[in-house]
C-alpha cells in the first residue's frame, strides 16, 4: 500500500514536471542538461523531467520604462534636467536570456548616455525644439545595440526639460521682450497701414474730383460746339433760303426794296440822334449804293452766275 501510494505521488510530480501551460503572449526558454534546447511557444507544451527545465521566461508584450531622470549639459554649457521613457519589446527570447545578463537595466544606462551624447551637441534653445530628432536619435541608437539582446526599441519619449531657475526667469524675460516688440511691430504697422489707407483714399477722391471736372469741361465743350453747330447749321440754311428767294421770280426787286428800307430806316435813326450826319447831295448815290450791294450779294449767293 505504501508502495503504490509512493508511486502515485512520483507519478503526479512527473506529470506535473512535464506538463507547461504558456500563457498568450509569453515564451519561456527551455535548457536540457544546462543547454539552450527549444523556446516553448503559447499553448501546453511538454518538458522531460530532471533532464529539461524553463530557464527564463519571457512577456513579449510592449514594456514602457522609466529612465531615471539626469542632468545634461547642452552645447552653450547649460545644465539641463532630462526624464524620459522608453518602449521596448522582446523579440528574441533566446538572445534576451543569453545575451545579456540584465537586458533592462542595459537599456536604461545605454539610453541615459546616449541622451545627454545628443543634448551635448545642442544649443539649450535647440533642445526644446528638436525634442523628436532627440528622440528619434536615441531610438536609433539603442535599437541598434539591443538587437544583440533580442529587443526591439520601439520608441523613446523625452517627459521633461527642466533648465535651471536663472535661465527660466532669462527665459520669460526673454519672451516678454519678444511679446513687447511684436506689439510695437503690430501697432506701427496699424498706423502705417492707416496713412496709406487714407492717402489712397485721397488720391482716389482727388482722382475722382478731377475726372468730374475734366467730364464737366469735355460735356461744356461738346455743349457749345453742338450750339456753334446749330447756328451755323441756321445760318447756312437762311443764306439758302435767302439764295433761292434771290433766284426766284421777283426775288431781286424784293431785296432791293428791302436794302432801299434798310438804307432810309438808318438814315432816319441816324437824324434822331444828336449826330453830326453828312448827307450826299446827289440822291442818286443812293440808288449807286443800293446797286453795289446787289451786285456783291449776287456774287455771294450760292449758285449765282
């Protein structure tokens, strides 16, 4: 009885020892007479017992690490509080057992000189804009050592900068000044562009003024050619008119009757007025003169022979 309950009992420790559940996500490395032999994936796996045994055990999953915060000195000899994280994952589980005895705190140390190697080769206002070439830089760098360790560095964030409290009093008075000027720039600029507006707002209504008067002359001009027109074209027409009456039957006993009228009716006005007149002697003067002025109207008359 004791005998079997013996047995019983080594053959629930062989079962025990042989049977290895893997949780998801996980590997465990597995040694056989002190030898790396196989990595157990997720899932039940089998294990020979007193000869194998799971060594090391692996999470691949992504693992977020603080790095102690440090002090760098920028290129302007500035010192400057740095804390960051980093992301790493293990993707290797044979070389993250093997090849090194402490991959994590390889990680750490290897990011804390590599950062203040990059922050070293920047001004402090550089450090402050370049956060993702700092980081990318880190990344870069630590990615490539740890793939001997069998992780992969997926990403490295920079937390915190803190420069010393005389730079960041320097710092505020620095942005103070910059915020005063670009009020001034602002505000000189305002009265800048308020005299132009309103110089181009003069020289528009000076322009317009102008325009104005020169459409008033131009509107005047052809106003008093149009009427100098019309005269002209009434006058013309008259002379016509009196042309073909002078052509007409009885048309030069007509004008010099009315010659003969207007010769007496300008006697007659001129012996109103206390005027000194000479009158000819001979009538018949008057008569030659009424003649002459036939005479040069007939050669003025359109038409006339």
């Amino acid at each position: 009885m004791a005998i079997a309950l013996v047995l019983a009992v080594i053959v629930a420790i062989f079962i025990v020892r042989t049977l290895r559940i893997v949780p998801q996500q996980h590997e465990w490395v597995v040694e056989r007479l002190g030898k790396f032999d196989r990595t157990l994936t997720p899932g039940l796996n089998f294990v020979v017992p007193f000869i194998e045994r799971v060594a090391y055990k692996h999470s691949l999953k992504e693992v977020p690490l603080d790095v102690p915060s440090q002090v760098c000195i920028t290129k302007d000899n500035t010192q400057l509080q740095v804390d960051g994280i980093i992301y790493f994952q293990v993707t290797d589980p044979m070389r993250a057992s093997y090849g090194s005895s402490n991959y994590v705190f390889a990680i750490t140390q290897l990011a804390q000189t590599l950062l203040r190697s990059v922050i070293g080769k920047m001004e402090l206002d550089k450090t402050f804009e370049e956060r993702d070439s700092i980081n990318a830089s880190v990344v870069n760098a630590l990615d490539e050592a740890a793939m001997n360790w069998g992780v992969k560095v997926l990403r490295y964030e920079i937390k915190d900068l803190t420069p010393p409290a005389e730079i960041l009093r320097a710092m505020q008075a620095q942005i103070t000044a910059e915020r005063e000027k670009r009020a001034l720039i602002a505000a000189s600029e305002g009265r800048r562009q308020e005299q132009i507006n309103i110089a181009t707002g003069e020289r528009e209504a000076f322009i317009a003024r102008s325009e104005g008067a020169k459409q008033a002359e131009i509107n005047k001009a052809q106003g008093e050619a149009a009427a100098i027109t019309a005269v002209a074209d009434a006058t013309a027409g008259a002379i016509r008119m009196i042309a073909e009456a002078i052509r007409s039957p009885g048309g030069e006993q007509a004008v010099q009757l009315k010659v003969a009228e207007r010769a007496v009716d300008a006697y007659s006005h001129l012996a109103q007025k206390n005027n000194t007149m000479i009158v000819p002697g001979n009538m018949s003067e008057v008569s030659a003169l009424i003649a002459t002025a036939m005479a040069l109207m007939k050669a003025k008359a359109p038409g006339s022979p």
